[in-house]
C-alpha cells in the first residue's frame, strides 16, 4: 500500500499516476494495468486512484483558468470587450403597463414592441472575446474566453477517455470526473456562464461554417454538457438571452437551424419555462417578417415615394433626386418581455424619417392589429447614412446610431461659409434628449469627432463638450473605406474628460464643409452596458461600445451588479422565483415548518439555481409583510397560508 501510494502521490518520477495523464494516450493501456492491479489488491486504493483523478482533473482546470482567465475567483476580473458588428434603426416598444410608466390600449391587446432594424449587417463577426488588462505591479492578464472553453472541453474529451478506458467505466471514476468538473465550473459560476455565453455566441455566428449537421450537433452537445455542470442556470439564461438578441436583431446567427438545435437541447435540459422567452423572440422575428411583407404592399407604404416600399411604375416617375431623398426601413416588433432591451425616451427624429418610420407603419400597424399600442425606442436602432464631403465630394455610407443620424440631419444643407457653426445647446434642445440622458447625447456626439472618425470639429478639444463649445462638419473627413462605422466611446471617458477639463479654455478652429443625408435606415444590437441611464445601456446594448462582462467589481456577468455581486436582472429574477415558489407551497400544504419550507424551495428551484437559506428568509419576510403568509400563534418557527 505504501508503494501504491507512491505511485499515486508523486507528480514528477516516471511511471506513476500523474505522469501517465500527463502524456499522450499511447499510456492509456498503462494506466489501465495500474488500475487493474490496485482494484485486485484493495477497494481502497482503487478509490484512491479515483479520488487522485479528481484532484488531477480539478488542479489541471485551475491551471486553465490562470492561463486563459488571467486571475482566481477572488480577483476582479478584466473587462472583455467582445467584438460585434450591428446595423439597424430605430426600434419600438409597446408599453408595459404595469408600472405605471405606459399605458397598455383600452382592449388589452398583447404587450409588444417594435423595432426598426436594416436589411442586412455587413462586416465581421464577433471574435475571440479577448482581452488584456494591467494588474496589480505592472503584470498582464489576458482574458480569453473562447480559448478556455475550448480547452476545457479538450480536458473534458482527453479525462472521459481515460474513465472509459484505464477505468473501464467505473461508476466510482465517473462520479469523481463529475464532482471535479463541477467544483471548477461552479468555483465561479458567473465567470463559466460568461465564457460558455461567448463561446456560443462564437459558434453561432461563425464556428460552424464548414460543418455538416452531425459535426455541428456534436459542437453543441459538448457546450450543453458543460452547462449542466452549472448550478446557477439563470446566470447563463440571461447573457444567452442578451446574446442572442444581439445576433437575431443584427441578423449576424451564421445558421437559424443550429440556433434552434441549441434551444432543443436547453428546453430538453431544463424544461420548457426556461427557454419560453428564447423561443418568443425566434416568434417575433418570424412575425415581424411576415408584418413588413404587409406593410409594403399596404396602402401606407404607397405614400412613400422613391423607396423600395413603392410600386416600380411609382418610382419611375419620381425625380432621381427624389428618389435618392427618402429612407428605406426595416422594422422588428419585439414583444414585451422577451427581449433584453431597455426603454428609454426617444429623440426628435428627422421629418423625412418619422413621416416614413413613425407615422406611416405606426398607421399601419394599428390598423392591422387593433387594441395594440407601439412604444417607439430610438435609441435602440442605427441608420445608414449617405454623406458627401469635399471637395472633392467624396462620399461614404456612415453607420451610426439614430441618435447620431438626428445631429448629422441637423447639419444637412447647411452653407459652412455663410453659418456659424452649431452650438452644443442647440443642437440638444433639437434633438429633444430627454432632459435624464444629456451623457448619452454627449456621448454619441463626441464620437463623430474622435481622430479616427472624425466626421464632425468642435472648438474644444479631449472628448468632454463644454456648454459654450459648437461644431462644424469636417471638410477634409476621408476614409478608404465606402462604408464606415461610427463605433461609440465610452461614457465614462466622456464624463472624465468634461471634469478634467471643466477650467479648461482650450479653443481650436477649423475648416468644414456641408453633409448631405439622403438614406436611413434601422435597429441593432450589442451587449448590454452598465453605465447608469438607461439611453446609454440602450446604446452598449446596441452597438457594444463598452461592453463589460460583469458591469462591477468582483465577478462577471451581464450588466450591473446588485448587492449579491449576481447581475441585477438575475437577482430579481430570483426573488420573483422564491416568492412564487414560496406561495405556491404554503397554498398547497397550508401549514409547514420554517426548515422545511426552505428545503422544499431549495428542492424545487434546484433545476435553475441554488437559492441560499439567508435569501429564501428574507423572501418569506417580504411575503410575510405583505400578509401573503403569516407565523403560527402556536409555533414561532411556523408559517400558515393566508387565502
């Protein structure tokens, strides 16, 4: 026994356990013998051999975590910027009528939403998801998400190989191969639900290029078998859910077939309340095609002239500058509730946009959906604009948000040598920013005049807006490509540099030329943000200017955190939950002890989340409160059911 516990004890000396895992699988029959030879002599080193194949698998998968996650749970980890690339404009939104912030129509038709949102979205897909920062005493670390997945389930495929094979099965190594890889996943749960997101994100929007069905279905077989490692589902249904309206409202899912395998295989593994918002939102996209199909040969669509919306006899006898001058729209209703978007106010949009957007398919669709009442979200989309500079009158497509196309719209025909350049206060109250979110229009603002795309000149300079600066379109703007996309800076570089510079007088002139918008187009989608208002987590959401995968110190996750360190959507989705769960049991069984209830809850919800005995207490106290239930007179430890 003291040999065996050589063997399985020692890293280094040839021949002995850890040293055959490490190398390649020629060793497998040797490991096999091993464990053959040490089952004959005692069940007990047997166990021993399955209890050092735990800790190997779970010390090598810390390993991983180091190297491709750059620093241990406690740590707070780097800001990942996932690359995406979106293209749309603006969206609506029915109201929620709950809240008191909307109001729903007078017949109670289904709460829905709407969104406009382009054609087609060119560029690149989202990459790798890596990423480096600083810590502390100069060193890097890097962040890549993709690349861990990716070797986790090597580690994965290598370590059920070696069960398979050197223990032949055994229940005992199977057990041990399962509790070590849930005590790596779960040793973070926010952090392995994040990378698990990114990595099908990955592989939705382009991994599974070149792969037939089979090689495709076994790519999600292995994510889902990591996903039922996790213990705390939830976390992962809400960043699959951001996600995954960032490709559908992007049109960026390289195949719709391997997005609805996916949804298979997670209502397979957790029932169908789990993916019930999933599988609205696929609804929504296929309603939301058949509904433009309509609107086009509707007769509202007929009143816009020069469009694809018109009939071609129409657009014949219309003036080819006419023509060129009416935008083209493309509308996504996105039902309430389903979708991860948050609402904000929307902006004054450009006549010629909200006499095509608003006005007419609004008149369309209450007219074909009665009882219905849209929300228009304008923060939510992006538009394509067509702008000309010069000279030499060079001319570009310019992706941007609505909220930049209404700036640009304001300098449309605009003589730089007869007017003065635009100021900042004006151009505000035209663009009608809901007087809550001046940072957002800031934000978008400074982001035309960043070096790199610098469509527009302001008098000062950094990227804080004074409230006596103005602005002037960049004459000499060029680009080699056609069509450039204005991405957004961050609005906390934008609030640092207006404090910064606040006693800062710094002034610089420069020459401009007019901008001439002749085409919008709009919605898109991007990660959602956690900077504060709600009109900038619209625009993070849309565009991922500064998406961060965990929004606050110390974890991961999608958006800001809440007191628990969780995402707040998740924290409140869980206390919606319990509380259900709560009078859904104190209904049936009327009378039951404070222990038991919080192991039946516990039982209950085991399937998305495990709820912590302090959180279930503070959700009966709240339920208690509200006389939803109250304590027995007879046993303090005791509640009963209030009908």
């Amino acid at each position: 026994e003291a040999h065996a516990r050589t063997l399985v004890e020692s890293i280094e000396r040839p021949g002995t356990f850890h040293k055959l895992l490490r190398e390649n699988d020629d060793r497998l029959q040797d490991l096999k013998r091993m464990r053959s030879l040490f089952a004959a002599t005692s069940h007990h080193l047997d166990v021993m051999l399955c209890d050092a194949l735990k800790t190997r698998v779970r010390r090598q998968g810390d390993d991983l975590v180091d190297e491709y996650l750059g620093s241990t749970t406690s740590a707070r980890q780097p800001t990942a910027r996932h690359a995406s690339s979106s293209s749309s404009s603006s969206s609506v939104r029915r109201p929620r009528g709950v809240d008191g912030t909307a109001t729903t129509a007078e017949d109670g038709g289904d709460d829905a939403a709407a969104s406009t949102s382009s054609a087609s979205s060119r560029g690149g897909g989202a990459g790798a998801g890596a990423s480096t920062s600083a810590a502390p005493g100069g060193a890097r670390r890097t962040f890549e998400p993709v690349a861990f997945l990716k070797a986790l389930l090597a580690m994965r495929s290598k370590y059920d190989k070696v069960v398979d094979v050197a223990f032949n099965g055994d229940t005992v190594a199977q057990k041990r191969l399962k509790e070590a890889f849930e005590g790596l996943v779960n040793a973070d749960a926010q952090r392995t639900a994040t990378c698990l997101v990114i990595y099908v994100d990955e592989l939705m929007r382009s991994g599974f290029k070149g792969l037939d069905e089979r090689d495709v279905d076994a790519h999600l077989d292995q994510a889902v078998a990591l996903f039922r490692y996790l213990h705390d589902k939830d976390i992962f249904e809400n960043l699959h859910k951001t996600y995954l309206a960032k490709r559908l409202l992007a049109n960026k899912s390289a195949s719709h077939e391997a997005e609805r395998a996916m949804l298979s295989k997670l209502k397979a593994e957790c029932g169908y309340q789990f993916t019930t918002k999933l599988e609205g939102m696929f609804s929504d996209m296929r309603a939301s095609k058949d509904a433009m199909e309509k609107f086009r040969a509707s007769p509202e669509a007929a009143q816009l002239v020069g469009t694809k919306t018109t009939a071609p006899q129409q657009q014949q006898q219309q003036h080819p500058q006419q023509q060129q001058q009416n935008p083209e729209i493309e509308v996504t209703m996105l039902t309430q509730g389903f979708w991860p978007v948050p609402s904000a106010p929307p902006c004054a949009l450009p006549e010629a946009v909200d006499r095509s957007c608003r006005a007419l398919f609004e008149a369309f669709y209450l007219r074909v959906n009665t009882g219905r009442k849209l929300a228009w979200q304008t923060a939510c989309g992006t538009a394509e604009v067509r702008a000309a500079f010069g000279p030499p009158r060079a001319k570009h497509e310019l992706v941007v948000s609505t909220l930049q196309m209404c700036v640009l719209a304001l300098f449309d025909g605009r003589d730089p040598d007869a007017q003065p350049p635009l100021p900042w206060t004006e151009i505000r109250d035209r663009v009608d920013v809901n007087a809550t979110a001046p940072w957002d229009l800031k934000r978008h603002l400074v982001s035309l005049c960043t070096p790199k795309h610098r469509v527009l000149l302001k008098q000062s300079r950094g990227k804080g807006i004074a409230d006596d600066d103005a602005f002037r379109v960049n004459r000499d703007f060029a680009s080699k490509l056609k069509r450039v996309k204005i991405p957004l800076v961050a609005l906390r570089d934008v609030q640092a540099a207006a404090s910064s510079s606040s006693s800062s007088s710094s002034r610089g002139g420069a020459a401009s030329s007019s901008a001439t918008t002749t085409a919008a187009r709009g919605p898109s989608s991007g990660a959602p943000g956690s900077d504060g208002t709600e009109a900038d987590a619209l625009s993070s959401f849309l565009f991922g200017g500064d998406a961060v995968l965990g929004g606050g110190a110390g974890g991961f996750g999608g958006g800001p955190l809440g007191p628990s360190g969780l995402p707040r959507a998740v924290e409140e989705d869980r206390r919606h939950l319990v509380e259900a769960n709560v009078v859904r049991i104190m209904k049936t069984r009327k009378t039951l002890r404070h222990n038991d209830l919080v192991a039946e809850v516990t039982r209950q919800l085991a399937h998305r989340f495990y709820p912590q005995p302090q959180f279930i207490k503070k959700c009966i106290e709240s339920l208690l409160d509200r006389e939803y239930i109250e304590r027995d007179a007879n046993d303090a430890r005791a509640y009963k059911y209030l009908a």
